[in-house]
C-alpha cells in the first residue's frame, strides 16, 4: 500500500509541475495564494482607474490582494524606491528612455521566461524594453508624432516635407523646433541616428548627430525658421497646440495625447503620415513606449510576475481605450476599432516605422544640449553644422563624467 501511495504521490507531482509549466505559456493566470502586490501607477488621474480595475481583476482570479497607489514622484521615483524598504513591487507606466538607468541600479528585474511572447509584439516595443539585448520590462502602449491638419483649411494633407513647406506658407505650420523628441525625426529620415545600433545592442561610443545625414537634418530643422520662416524660434508647444486648436494653423506635429483635447474643443481635424523625406520612405518618427517593471528588490517577484503575465496580455488594449496610445500587441492592432479608425490606423501604421528612445542610460545626457544648441541654431547664432558638432562635444563630455 505504501508503495502504491509513493507512486500516485510521484504522478500527482508530475502532473503539478507540468500544469505550471504549461500555464506559463499561456495567458492564463494561475492562483499564487494570498500576498499583497504593491503597485506604483504612472498613468494618473483620469487613466488610474484603468491600472486599477486591471489590478483588482488579477486579484480576483488569483487570490491575491494588491495595493495600487497613484504615484507623483516622477521619472526619478523608481530609483528612490529602490534604496528603501518601502518601494513598489511593480511600476506600471514608465516611459521607455529610463529603462537603461534602472538596469544599471539594479532596481529592475529581468523578465523571465513565459511572461510575453517575441512574436506577438511590433519590432520598436521590443527594441524599448530591452537593454544590451536582454528584456527588463514589458511593453505596453507606443506613443509618436504625425502630422495633424485642419480639414476647413487643407483638403489634401502633404505627403512630402517639401510639400509641407509649401503648404506651410499659406495655411500655416507649427512645433517646437528645439524639442528634441519632434526634431529628431528630420535628424533620424536623413540618416543620423543618437548611438548605433548593432543587432539591439547600442554603442553609446558611436554617435551619429553630426554625421553628414544628421547635418541635414539640422539644416531642415534651420530652414524653418531661417529659410522659408514658416516657425517662428519663440513656438513652445502649448503655443504650437494652441495654435492649431484655435485655427490660426492649419498643420501641426503632435501625438495622441492630443486627439480627446482637439474633440472636445469641436476641432475639425485629421491626421496623416508624418511627411516623407525622400519619395516613398517613411520617416522614423521618435517613440516613446510606456512599461511595466518588476522592482529589483521585490521581495513578491514571483507573484509580480505572475501578475505582469496577466499585464502584458490584457493591459495594452485596455490603456489604448482610454489614452488613445498604440497598443504594441499585434492582434491588438488587427482588431477593427484601431484598422477601421481614421485616426488610430494612422497612427498605428506610424508606429511601424518609429524608433524608440534609446533605453541606454548615456541618452539621459541627449536633452538638455540638444535643447540648447538647437536654440542657438534657430536664433542664428550657430550653424547648423555647428549646432551638431557642439552637440556631440557635449553629450561626449557628460558621458565621460558620469562614467
């Protein structure tokens, strides 16, 4: 008898450990018993109760508890967190350009095996939750830039930057041209790029800002304001939305999270494919992609990752409901709400062809000179070869410092 006991003991165990394992193929959850998950959410105000109902669903089908907290201490939190007692088990909503600074604290966990599925997301989600070749988040939504038009003004929207310029001059045409973020698009469709990329991992020793395409898009980005006069270097991007919703533009470069602000202002708008530089070739606009992480010192990590399990399948569309952002699942982007829109299909064919921002920690160092010389140039006290020589100086001498 007790050997039979020993045999059915040593199937039923069998039988337990396959069951786990083939759970975590999958995007069902399995019960992980009763602890309390806390967890720090990026998207606040209107968009909290989204990470919220998420949340309390897993506990329900889990058996878990969570706490889910409405964090205010900014990009820098996560890194305060880390060095206390007292931080989150999960952040839900950190835009993807932090990533590398967190790996290299330690304050983030690898994800492991069986939490998402290569396949099922676009190309630039899974360039942005990964450092050095290795994921360290999950992926959720991808914000970038198009070009916005007013249909009492422009009929036809351009589809070439020359096109744009000209159109430009008689109905208008505004960003903030020393953002970097908008600019980086002329600088990245001409050839530059911020540190090379070689098959997903980046050398922040090679930077192409001042190489001959960069300088052409310096030189683009120059001509708008010195050339052609279309915008005027003192734009903001509130003046810039302003602007556009008040109808004294009629072409605006922006993102999503303008689309429920220009509804509810009754602006009659479409929006269309960022401008192709050259015939025929999509222009690489900058992404950003918002994550999920699971805290280095979580002392829950697998609870939390059986919970991010949950996160990377159901999370994506449900954030896309509410803040308009491009899911990264590609079967979310199928569904007919996103092709059949006229609004988020476009946005969501310009995800195709955006680059993230760079997830190395180096990129940190990129705004601030890049703010200051693009200022220079457009108010003529540089050129724009000098704009992005000086550039490059600068973020090479941050980075040598901070090494």
């Amino acid at each position: 008898m007790n050997k039979k006991l020993k045999v059915l003991s040593s199937v039923m165990s069998v039988l337990i450990i396959s069951s786990v394992l083939a759970g975590c193929g999958s995007s069902s959850t399995t019960s992980t018993g009763s602890k309390e998950l806390v967890i720090w959410s990026e998207y606040t105000g209107k968009d909290l109760p989204v990470i919220t109902k998420l949340a309390n669903d897993w506990a329900k089908k889990t058996g878990n508890k969570v706490k889910v907290v409405d964090d205010k201490t900014g990009a820098d939190g996560i890194m305060t967190a880390y060095k206390s007692s007292h931080g989150p088990d999960v952040v839900i909503g950190y835009p993807n350009d932090h990533l590398g600074e967190y790996v290299k604290a330690g304050a983030v966990d690898a994800v492991p095996a069986g939490v998402m599925k290569d396949s099922d997301y676009i190309d630039p989600a899974l360039a942005a939750c990964s450092v050095g070749g290795k994921k360290y988040a999950v992926p959720l939504t991808l914000e970038t830039y198009l070009l916005f038009y007013n249909k009492d003004k422009v009929q036809t929207p351009p589809k070439t930057w020359d096109e744009l310029v000209d159109m430009g001059k008689k109905v208008g045409f505004n960003y903030c041209l020393n953002d970097m973020y908008y600019s980086l698009a002329l600088i990245q469709g001409c050839g530059g790029y911020v540190f090379k990329n070689n098959n997903g991992k980046l050398d922040t020793n090679d930077i192409g800002l001042n190489n001959e395409g960069a300088v052409k898009g310096f030189s683009m980005v120059n001509d708008l304001a010195n050339t052609s006069g279309l915008v005027s270097p003192s734009v903001t991007g509130d003046i810039a939305r302003g602007n556009f919703q008040n109808g004294k533009v009629g072409l605006y470069l922006s993102g999503p999270w303008d689309v429920s602000t220009f509804k509810a202002a009754n602006v009659n708008f479409g929006v269309a494919p960022y401008p192709e530089i050259t015939d025929g070739t999509p222009v690489p606009t900058t992404a950003t992609v918002k994550l999920a992480v699971v805290s280095g010192t979580s002392k829950n990590k697998d609870v939390a990752w059986d919970f991010m399990k949950y996160v990377a399948a159901n999370a994506p569309y449900a954030i896309f409901k509410n803040t308009a952002a491009i899911p990264v699942l590609k079967a979310d982007q199928a569904k007919a709400e996103i092709k059949n829109d006229p609004i988020t299909s476009v946005f969501a064919e310009q995800a195709k062809y955006a680059v993230p921002m760079p997830t190395a920690p180096e990129f940190g160092y990129v705004w601030e000179p890049a703010k200051d010389n693009l200022t220079l140039m457009v108010t003529k006290k540089e050129t724009p070869k000098q704009a992005a020589d000086n550039l490059v100086a600068q973020l090479k001498q941050k980075i040598q410092e901070n090494k």
